[in-house]
C-alpha cells in the first residue's frame, strides 16, 4: 500500500503464490481484496487474511457490492462467484449457458482435432477410451 501524496511504500501484504491480477479496496470497511492464483481477503486494520477457494483458475477481477457485503470474483475458469465478506462463503455461481454442455462427442467421425477442441471449448466432452 502506498502514500499517494510521497509514494511511500506504507505497508506491503504478503500472502499470493504468484502474480496478483487485481485489487480493490471495499469503499465503507478497512477490506482490501486481491486476486491472481488465490481471492484473498485482507482485514488491512488486523494484518490478518482469509483464502477463499472455489475457482479453478486465475482470478482476473474483483468488485464489491455497494453495500461492501458481498464481492464479486472473475475467473479463467468461466465463472462469476460472489462471496459473502463477513463469512468468506461463496454466496452463488454465475456461468454462462454453453452450447455444447454435456454433449458427448466420444467416436465422432470426421472431426479434425481443432474441432474437437472447439467442441469441448463449448461444453461438449469425450471419454477416454
């Protein structure tokens, strides 16, 4: 954390495995929330930081709700997940509808590989044989 007024480093957290994506800082509260590899919340007062696990994939954005009572999270992974600040607790999964969900393309002819992989892209799966 930075003074914006001398550039001063005043605080650093430490906590990601990787690369951080984005932070936000929750407009009513002492709440700061940082992504990359994990959804970290900070209580910036307490030096103390909670994990929240559920996506699969790099967490690329965050947002929190006007109230600051929940936090929005957006993922490689395809989702959406809001999570309650006071509990940590993934509150919902938000995922668009994919065309070729649960389509089952195991023996299909004629495909070439970057079909296949479009396919599944869109939802469609084939079993290992």
């Amino acid at each position: 954390m930075w003074d914006i007024n001398t550039g001063e480093c005043l605080r650093s957290l430490q906590g990601h495995t990787g690369l951080v994506y984005s932070v936000a800082f929750c407009s009513n509260d002492h709440i700061l929330v940082s992504s990359g590899n994990e959804l970290i919340i900070w209580d910036i007062n307490a030096a103390q930081h909670q994990i929240l696990d559920g996506h699969s994939n790099w967490i690329f954005s965050v947002a929190f709700s006007p109230d600051g009572q929940t936090l929005a999270s957006g993922s490689q992974d395809e989702t959406i997940r809001l999570w309650s600040t006071n509990t940590g607790e993934c509150l919902g999964v938000l995922r668009p509808d994919r065309p070729y969900e649960g389509m089952n393309i195991t023996g299909a002819t004629g495909l070439i590989n970057g079909q296949k992989e479009m396919l599944q892209a869109l939802g469609a799966i084939e079993d290992e044989m």
